[in-house]
C-alpha cells in the first residue's frame, strides 16, 4: 500500500470515530478567582482575546477537530453564555448529524442542581443515550488553547483504554494544590491519581515536573454509563471525576495518559487557565507580543465566535499632543481611538476612547467609553464601563483601593460599572 493510500485508510479511521465521539464540555463554573469579572457571567462566558469568549477555543477545537455532536453543560448566571451559545453556534444542522446543544441542570436524575462534574454528566444519562455514541470526550469549559482531539482519540483507540486523560507537564510547585496529579508507568498507563496534593509526585527522571491533568478525558460509553451509575447512588462521593471517578477506575479498568505536546515541534502545548485576574491580564498581554505562542491568525485551526457586524476601527486627529494612535496593541471592530495614545493595549469591541488620554498594558472590555484627560495602565476595564473624565488608575494603589477598585496580587487594577457605580447588567 502506498503512502498516500495508507494516508487515506488513516484519515478513513479517524473520521469513524469522531463520528462516534459526543462532546461534553463542563461550562456552569463560577470563576470565583476572577471576583467581579464573573459577577455577571460564568467563567467561561468571559470575553478573552479582543472578539472571543473563553468558551469558544474548546468548541473551535471540536469543530477543527471533526467532532460535530456537542452539549454544553451550564449552570452558574448562564444567561450570556446561553446568549453567546445560541447566537454564535447554532447554525449546525441535525440532519446532517451535527449540533452545539445547550445542557442546562434539569434535574432529570436528582432534585438538586449539577453537585459536581461527575454530577452534570450523570444528569444528562438520557441524552447521552439518546446519542448513542462509542465515546465520550469531557472537556472543561474555561480554558485557553488550541488541541486537535483526533490525536487523543486515536491513541485512546490504539491503547485499548477504557478512560485517557489528557495531561500536561507542569512544574511541582505550579502543581501543588492546583491540579489533579498523575503517576504513570513506561507506557502512559496511570498507576495513581492524586487530586490538587500539596506534594505532587514528580514525573520520574524530571524532578521539578508533574504531569497535571487538564480536565480532560475520553471514555469509552459503556464504561462511564457504568461508572455513573455507581457513583450517582455513592453515599458521601462528591460526584467529581478527579476525586471520585479516577480514583475509582483505575483499579480495575485501563486509565492511560495523553501528554498534551506541540504536535509540529513535540515541545510543551500552549495552554492557559485564566481563573485568575493576573493570569486573565496576562493571557491577554501575551496575545500582543510581536509573536505570540498562541496564533489566532492561523487559518488552518480558525478560533470560531459569534460577532457583530461592525465597521473598522478608525484612529482620528494627527495634531501633536492629541494624536489617535496605538503601539504594540490589539484594536476591535467598531473602535474609534480619537487623540489618544495606546500602548501594548487590547481593545474588545466598540470601545470609545476620547482624546488628550494615555492607556497601557490595559485589556478593555466590549462597550467601554474612555472620556478625555484619562491616564491607565496595567488594568483591565469590565465590558460597559464608562471611566469619567480625567481618571487616573494604576498609578497609586492607594488612590485605586480608595476609589474601590480591586488591585490583584500582581498590582492588576480591575474597574467594573458596579465599582464606578453605574448601572449594571452588562455580561
């Protein structure tokens, strides 16, 4: 068999079972490292990148990916997550056996709302039947990067798992308290699952390395119908994959890792969790350097979203001291930057920025109107704020707690319309 014919075979095999793979991907969390940013929005309904929400890098990455039949599981102020949703990502036909579905707790299996990930999947065991797929891929709903799951499921397929969990080396110190641990063999197999120790095993021959689970997994159907079951009528079980499901299977089924790598250059994946304002600021900073490690400009693996038809930002006057210009910035549809200087800055859309003011290493929201005479750096500005006349933030933490602004452990300065105390709603 030639190269291309045995080519041809491979891809053959692969679209089979994205075919039989459903999506479930967990999207009700709260964000609560995120404070007033989720006030009004689930974490994964949070805007991120200049035109994107948080949700649609792992819906963009089923779509690349070939995986077509998709559930959103929400729950916590969904209401602009469902707006997003339904507005950005209902356009795939039944017919031809393809859809994004919203999930909402519907107490189908239980009185109470989703009590944990495990939880959510088990309360939607119709659905999943219904759908009648060979596997079954969870992801979590609120990080950034970009992952073909076809490689996943192959090597799922090719080991004989009957669960893999997606992973990624990160350091022992990062490690602790923050992610679920995996100790594994010379084949990927997992021997040991610990969730978020204080003392993380070490991968063997890279001491200061753990490899942390992602949120993650594939399953083969019968064998999470099963799990669920089980665990749905558990007394004490928290209902959560990390502390309860993995522990549990890996005593007598075959649980295997999947290290999450660059597949061209095999070195560590991008991949971030903004749960947390410094990280949310710094996620979006990366996005402007000159050659960020994560493209959104590669057509080959497009981010999808739902957005409004806008006109180009415009940047107006050119006299000296009032001049519309930005520097190492990011700038949205809908933008007019007029006599003001913006510096390593990501504008969201339609956002007004009025002249004499002077902005940097500042992410700013959808709908913000920047009166004149203002001067920020190292903020982030929620969607809808209107910042008065001759404000000044980031400049004197002092100053900012007194205007009750929240200033994260990094000195990020988070402004809201609660904050400014104008009316909210906002999301």
């Amino acid at each position: 068999m030639s190269a291309n014919q045995n080519s041809r075979v491979v891809y053959r095999y692969v679209s089979h079972l994205t075919r039989d793979t459903l999506a479930l991907v967990l999207a009700g969390g709260r964000g609560t490292r995120l404070h007033e940013l989720t006030d009004f929005r689930a974490k994964p309904a949070v805007h991120f990148g200049g035109k994107y929400r948080i949700i649609d890098f792992p819906l963009s990455n089923c779509i690349n990916s070939g995986i077509r039949r998709v559930g959103v599981l929400t729950q916590y102020k969904s209401h602009s997550l469902i707006r997003h949703l339904v507005r950005g990502w209902s356009h795939f036909k039944r017919e031809l056996g393809e859809y994004v579905e919203i999930l909402p707790a519907s107490q189908q299996f239980s009185e109470e709302w989703y009590q944990g990930t495990a939880d959510a999947v088990y309360q939607n065991l119709d659905i999943i039947r219904v759908s009648k797929p060979k596997f079954i891929l969870i992801l979590s709903g609120d990080h950034i990067y970009k992952m073909d799951y076809r490689s996943m499921l192959l090597a799922h397929v090719e080991s004989g798992a009957d669960m893999t969990v997606s992973c990624l080396e990160v350091p022992v110190a990062e490690a602790a308290g923050e992610f679920g641990v995996m100790t594994v063999d010379e084949n990927n197999r997992i021997l040991r699952f610990d969730e978020k120790p204080e003392n993380p095993t070490p991968i063997p021959g890279k001491p200061d390395s753990a490899l942390a689970s992602m949120g993650n997994y594939i399953f083969n159907t019968d064998i999470l119908l099963n799990l669920l079951e089980v665990d749905g009528k558990a007394p004490g079980s928290e209902h959560d994959f990390g502390k309860n499901i993995i522990p549990t299977i890996l005593k007598e089924h075959n649980v295997y890792a999947y290290p999450f790598r660059d597949p061209e250059t095999n070195a560590l994946a991008y991949w971030r969790d903004v749960g947390s304002l410094d990280a949310f600021w710094e996620a979006n900073m990366e996005l402007i350097s000159p050659n960020p490690e994560l493209n959104l400009y590669d057509p080959d693996w497009p981010i999808w979203t739902y957005q409004r038809q806008l006109p180009p930002a415009k940047f107006v006057f050119d006299d000296e001291g009032r001049r519309g210009m930005a520097v190492d910035s990011s700038v949205s549809g809908g933008c007019i930057i007029s006599g003001s200087h913006l510096r390593k800055t990501l504008l969201f859309t339609n956002v007004r920025i009025h002249s004499y003011s002077s902005i940097e290493e500042t992410v700013i929201l959808p709908e913000v109107v920047i009166q004149r005479h203002c001067k920020i750096r190292r903020a982030i500005i929620d969607r809808g704020c209107e910042i008065p006349e001759g404000t000044v933030i980031g400049f004197d933490a002092e100053q900012d707690k007194a205007n009750g602004f929240r200033i994260s452990a990094k000195g990020v300065v988070l402004v809201t319309r609660r904050m400014l105390g104008q009316p909210e709603g906002y999301a």
